[in-house]
C-alpha cells in the first residue's frame, strides 16, 4: 500500500482574524493576520470591507501580520488570505457597520431605519453625518470606534461513533487538502 499527502491545511484547520476601525478623517484601518505575497488578498480584503461598509475600496488602508494589533493566521496558502480571512473581514465590517449605524440613529435622533452608510457619511433621515465628525463623537460617548471579526472555519473531524465501539477516534484528525491512498495490483486479480 502507498500512500501520499499533500499539507494544504494545519492540523487544527485554518483560522482568521480581522479589526476594523473607523479613522478620525473618516477613513477606515483594516488589520488582518494575512500576508499578501502577490495573489490579490489585499485588493479582496478592500474589496469585502468596503462593501460591508458602504465606502470604496480607495478609504481602507490595509495593515498585515501585526500580530500587535490582529493574532496571526493561519496563512494564506491554498486561497485561505481569500477565502477564511475573507470570511472574518466581511464579520468586521459587518460588527463596524452596525456599530456606526446604531450611534448615527441614537446621535441625531433618527429611527436606526432610516440610516443608510455612504462612502464618508451616515445618512440618517435625510440628514448627512460626515464620518469624521462621528468619530469624535463616539470616542466622546464612550463607544468603540472598532470591531473585530473571527473566522474559524475549516477544522477537519473524524466522525463520531457510539461509545465503547472502538473503531474511530472523535478527536481532530488532522486536515489536508489531498489525500491519496492506494494498495498495489494482487497478482493473478
């Protein structure tokens, strides 16, 4: 019998983490655990925190593997910069979003409804709060200015068996991307 792997995964799976801050001039701090070596995870990470935002691309500045600021990842080999820290950076600009929009409401007395994110405002009730005037405003009520998302995604598990079978363990096994096994010809078969 042969057998051969190839290590697309960690033993524990991949994992991500991603912080989103909003900027005093209204701008936007993207801090991931990826490292962007040539393959376009810096772009989609724009690209994902921008729309969950509502702004452009153009507003986010993009920090990497500065695990003073994010934990380190996983690593962005076999598309995880993309597709696992992608999934924490869209949670981040999901929890900053909602972060926004409800002090924009509460701030200018408008039904949380009616507030809409634009690229460098909050749009409450016809009323156009710029983003650098919120950003103050939040720090001086004592509200967070960022969010944080996480991403665990890909762990790999043996099944579970009925206790006392015996036959499989329930701990993580380890994850690979491509496994392969497979028993030489029997003679005469």
């Amino acid at each position: 019998m042969a057998l051969s792997m190839i290590a697309t995964s960690p033993p524990g799976g991949h994992f991500a983490d991603a912080v989103l801050s909003l900027l005093p001039d209204g701008g936007y701090d993207l801090a991931v655990g990826t490292a962007e070596f040539g393959n376009g995870t810096t772009t989609v990470h724009r690209q994902i925190a921008s729309g969950a935002l509502g702004t452009t691309a153009e507003r986010i500045t993009v920090r990497q593997s500065d695990t003073d600021v994010v934990r380190h990842d996983t690593g962005a080999f076999g598309s995880t910069g993309t597709v696992v820290a992608g999934k924490a950076v869209l949670r981040a600009g999901t929890a900053l979003a909602a972060l926004l929009l409800d002090f924009a409401a509460e701030y200018s007395g408008a039904d949380r409804r009616e507030c809409r994110l634009e690229a460098d405002a909050v749009r409450c009730a016809g009323r156009r709060l710029a983003l650098r005037d919120l950003h103050p405003a939040m720090l001086a009520a004592g509200r967070e200015v960022s969010a944080a998302g996480h991403w665990g995604g890909t762990r790999a598990r043996w099944p579970s068996t009925p206790s006392g079978s015996g036959s499989r363990s329930t701990r993580p096994a380890a994850s690979c991307g491509s496994c392969a096994a497979s028993t030489p010809p029997t003679p005469g078969r």
